[in-house]
DNA sequence: AGATAAATTGCATAATATTCAATTATTTAT
DNA sequence: ATAAATAATTGAATATTATGCAATTTATCT
C-alpha cells in the first residue's frame, strides 16, 4: 500500500486546488465565462494567492495548537523579517505576523502534541535573538482560516 | 457592469473549490484514479473540511489585521463557546480559538482599517462577558494559511 | 492458509474548464 | 459631446479533467 495521504496533505497545504467555475456559475447565476475571465484576472493581479485545502487538524496529527508571543532583543528590532522568513520554512508554522503591543512577532503552531511543540520551541524558534516567549495554547478551535470548525 | 469580484471573495474564503486531481496525479506519479479515491476517502472522513482560496488580504480591503486576546468574566468560563459561535459569523474573524494562559479567548480579525476594527471591537467583541480586550496589532504578515506571502 | 475487505488501476464516459470570436459596456482623449 | 480605445461579457466549440465501473492486486482477519 502506498502511503499517499502524508504527500497530499503537505500539497493541499499550499495548493494543488482549483476554483469551481461551474458551480460558482450557477450559484451566482452567471455565464461560466464571465466567472472564469474575472476569476482569472484576479489570479494574474495576485488578488488571490492561492487554492488550498483546510482540515480537520486533530484527525492530520496536528491537534496541538498554539500562538507564541514572542520578544525580540533590541539588536534584532531592526530586521524582525530575517527571523520571521526562517521560521517560515517550518510547516507546523500557520503564521507568523511582525507586531506591534506586547510583543514582536506572533505565530500561530500546530503539533502533534505536547513534545512536538516543545522540540520546536528548543530547535527552532528559541534563538539568538529571542528573549522571551510566551504560549497560549488552543484548547478549542470554534473557527480557523475563515472556516467554522464543528 | 457587474460586480462579481465581492461575491466571489465571499465563496471563496470558506470554499466553491476542489482538488487538481491531474495534476496532482503527474507530479506524484501515481495513477489519477489512485488520487481520486484517496481524496474522496479523507473528504467522506471529515479530514478536510473544505478547499478554499487563500488572498493577498491588502488586496481586498483587508489589510489592518489583528489578534485580540480576549479575558470572560468569571460567569462565562462556563460556557465560552457560546460567544465564539456568535463571534464566528462575523466575516471579518479568520479565527477564534478557546485558550489558557494569560486570556479565554484568542482573536485574528481582518478589517478594513482601524475604522472598520474599531466598530468591531465596540459593537461586536464588547459584551456582556467581555471583561478585558487586549490588541496586538500586525504590521506585517510573512505567512499566513501556511502560505508564505511574498 | 483461506476468506473477506480494502486499495489500486485502466478504460470509458460524463462533467468541466478553457479558447476563441463576437458583442456590449466603460473609459479616455480630442 | 463624440469618437477611439480598452475592458468586460457572452455563446459556441474544443480540450482537459474528474468520475464511475469492473478487474486486479494487496492487505487484514480468523
């Protein structure tokens, strides 16, 4: 057997999906043409970015949410996007935002639990740089990316 | 002319898209009827909840985004979800989330402008319950949706 | 090991996106 | 205000793609 769910998770993460045309076409009472030249155009002015898939994280093995609020030496005010870029890199990070407030830099993480969260904290987002980091962590997620989770 | 772009943006924050099959397909060199039936498989179990369009959120009038981190008063610890659920038919809340640690509740809200969030935060996170609102403001987003923004 | 269920696959068909050319609407320049 | 140019809408034809099905292979259970 082959293990095809771990590969199609990591695409659909970022893509590897598509618009409805005809369905929005009916939806919306429209020639699927004009659907489809206006999806277009907003697809070449990068209005939108991509198409991909949300899940039911609990069931893809990334139950354990959290944001990290996280302060930055002064040394590091300066250039917060360095930091920010490596840390995307990762694929348990959702986001990642420079802020102002309390704190510099804000992510949001999914683990698979506890110890995954804690090696990330240790390996990755522990660094030169970083002088404090504070977790709140999910214990229900009601809605994520725009969409109600039941 | 018609003004299709809202409409569209409106389906496709929470869906009205699906898989590349094909395409998936050629890039993991695996039969397309294989992919099929794998993807069917994780949507009938509920793995993914929806496919969905990913903006460059400046773009679309979205640009000032926040994360509230929200404090109940004691009587709602109870049942804070039921404030979520409400919360969650706001369009402008990307996510909420039910915490612990230094708040109850955990916002990422998406305006206009600071205009547009302040009239949110008077007439739709205050409330009855709400006895602290603490705002961290982005001011850039390097990742978002697991998707890297430029 | 044999039986049962689950996953993989090729082929045929149905559904859908896309192209193209024509028409209509909107904007820009004079 | 009008003409010219540009952008948006649309229907019909075509190219892609998803999907259903039956057969085969692989895994699971007793």
């Amino acid at each position: 057997m082959k293990d095809i769910k771990p590969k199609l998770i990591g695409l659909f993460k970022e893509g590897y999906c598509t618009p409805q045309i005809a369905r929005i076409a009916k939806r919306m009472k429209e020639p699927a043409t004009t659907i489809h030249y206006n999806i277009k155009r907003m697809e070449e002015e990068n209005v939108i970015r991509t198409y991909k898939a949300v899940f039911d994280y609990k069931k893809i093995n990334e139950g354990f949410c959290t944001f990290v609020l996280i302060n930055l030496s002064p040394d590091e005010y300066g250039n917060p996007e360095k930091i920010a870029k490596e840390l995307a890199k990762y694929p348990q990070i959702e986001s990642i935002d420079i802020c102002t407030g309390d704190c510099e830099m804000i992510l949001k993480v999914r683990a698979k639990d506890q110890e995954e969260y804690y090696n990330l904290i240790k390996n990755v987002i522990s660094r030169r740089g970083v002088i404090k980091i504070k977790t709140l962590t999910s214990l229900k997620q009601i809605k994520t990316e725009f969409v109600e989770t039941e």
